[in-house]
C-alpha cells in the first residue's frame, strides 16, 4: 500500500455547524481515503493567512472571509461548500412587537464581515432597508456575545444561530425573523485552500473532499456515531440537548455535494464593492475552482454515496 500523504488540515470555529472535519478526523475518514491528516484549531479569518505562509494545508473556513481575501489579491481558493445557508434568525426583546418596530434601532450581529454580519445584510435587504440608515448594525462576536448584549438590555434584536437561539427563546428573546426559511445560498462553511497547494497536491485535494463529503452523510444518517465526535470538540456533555437540536437543525442544510455558491459570492463581492467598486464587475466564478468536485461527480463518487443510505 502507498504511504498516508501528511495533510495539515484546521478548523476555524467551535459551532455546531461545524463539524465534517471533525467527523473525518475522529472516524478516520482521511485515513480511509490515504491521509495521515492533523487537525487544528486557528480561530476566525486566520487560517487563510496560515495557508499563506504555509503552516496549514486545507482549511474549512468561511465563505466570506476567503471572497474578502481573495478579492484584495490573496492566493486562496474555494474547493467546495460545506454549508451554504445563512441559518440565523433575528431575535428580539418583548418590546419589538412586529420587525416594523425595528426601524431607527439597532440591530446587533457578529464581526463585520463575517456570516452573522452577512445575514443581517440579507434580513435588511429583504424590507428595503439601508444598513446603518434605517437599521444601526453594531458587531460584538459570535452568538454567545450578541445574546449577552441582549441579556444586557443595550439592544432590542439581535442575529443568533443555533444552539444560542434556543437558548434565547427560552429567556424570552422571540424569533422575529427566520433566515434560514430563505432560499439563498451563501458560502458560509467552505473548504478552501491556496491555489498553489491545491494544484500541486491534486490527490490530497480529492481525497479531503472525499471524506468531508462522507462526514456530512454520516451527520445525517448516523448520529449515533457523529454527535459523540461534536459533544467532544465543542466539550459538552453526550446527552446534551442541543447537540440534537443542532442536528436537527444543521444536518439537513449541509451539502454532501459540496457545490459552491456563485450567487452568495456574489453577494458578498456586492457589499465588498462598496468600498472598491471594481469589485461589482468581478466574476464569482473566478473565487471557486470547481475541478475537484467535477472529477468526483464523473466518478459517480457522490451517487455512490448517497446510495448506501
């Protein structure tokens, strides 16, 4: 037999929209397909530098921070897209009785530039409204952090996600708005590398596609298996409810295909080409290369995939 090909691979947030690299990692799918793969934690956008200077091979990292990347000249490149739903919602405090209320208010969201930031834009632009004219986006963090700015009485809505929206309901934040009913995709989880490694390692970059593919199929079909491997990363007990609840809500939103989104990239280079308008003519094709995925499809590796359910 050939030798494991090394592969440094990271994940970039503990949540639980997260998991197929853990999965393919702790139920040794990379092995299977030949790797010998180490998986680390680099937080946020940072594994997009990391990948350019060469400390990490592959990443599942954001849509929206690789565009942003690769739009100001970074050599990254997303493979395929591992969730491509904006699964948020708006939740607010009892004194927004209707989203109208929320006109002349702030909405309180992630990182500026990040998925959280992006599903706020997407909530706005479906009532018309002109971010930070009609409705004030202020950026605190992740879910954890918007809901504790709510908690905290500084802001009436906020954008949370799964399990934090359970969480919130429960404390008397209602859902005013569900994004995730929307049918709009969005690179939100994408795995991405630099178009050098990717090119120079083409049996890697298949082979990684390969088991993150298979993760998301054992994330849907088996959770007896999987949801041991997220109570693990994201280090809550196995009983947990909410890694359940996550399932329920994630699984059926991951994309064993892996097909990229164009019309989200293009709606990130839409809000990107505010502050350098070029960006509007660029083409969203040209931020994916979907080679990869196309050589899987041929080999019928997907239909064989979801066959063996």
């Amino acid at each position: 037999a050939a030798a494991a090909k090394k592969v440094r691979l990271a994940y970039s947030a503990f949540a639980y929209a997260n998991p197929p690299f853990w999965i393919a990692q702790d139920l040794k799918l990379f092995e299977k397909y030949g790797l010998d793969s180490e998986l680390v934690y680099v937080s946020g956008a940072r594994p997009i530098q990391a990948m350019l200077g060469g400390s990490i091979d592959v990443s599942q990292v954001g849509g929206a921070a690789t565009v942003a990347a690769a739009a100001q000249g970074a050599n990254v490149v997303i493979l395929g897209t591992i969730f491509s739903r904006l699964n948020f919602a708006i939740h607010a405090t009892p004194q927004i009785n209707q989203i109208s209320d929320l006109k002349g208010k702030t909405l309180v969201t992630g990182t500026i530039g990040g998925n959280t930031y992006f599903a706020a834009l997407l909530f706005l632009s479906r009532f018309n409204w002109i971010p930070n004219r009609d409705v004030n986006l202020i950026g605190v963090g992740g879910s954890p952090q918007v809901l504790g700015a709510l908690t905290q009485g500084r802001f009436p809505a906020g954008v949370l996600t799964a399990p934090t929206t359970h969480m919130a309901t429960r404390m008397g934040f209602r859902e005013i708005f569900d994004l995730g009913s929307l049918d709009f995709p969005f690179p939100t989880l994408s795995v991405v590398s630099t178009r050098k490694y990717s090119e120079s390692n083409p049996d890697v970059i298949l082979n990684v596609l390969r088991a993150t593919s298979e993760a998301i199929h054992l994330y849907k079909t088996r959770p007896e298996a999987t949801l041991p491997v997220i109570a693990r990363y994201m280090r809550v007990p196995k009983d947990d409810p909410a890694l359940l609840q996550a399932q329920e809500t994630f699984a059926k939103h991951l994309n064993h295909s892996l097909t990229p989104s164009l019309d989200g990239i293009k709606f990130i280079l839409d809000f990107l080409s505010e502050q350098r308008s070029e960006l509007k003519e660029r083409n969203p094709a040209d931020f994916v290369n979907v080679s990869f995925l196309r050589k899987l499809e041929e080999e019928g590796f997907f239909k064989k995939l979801s066959g063996s359910q």
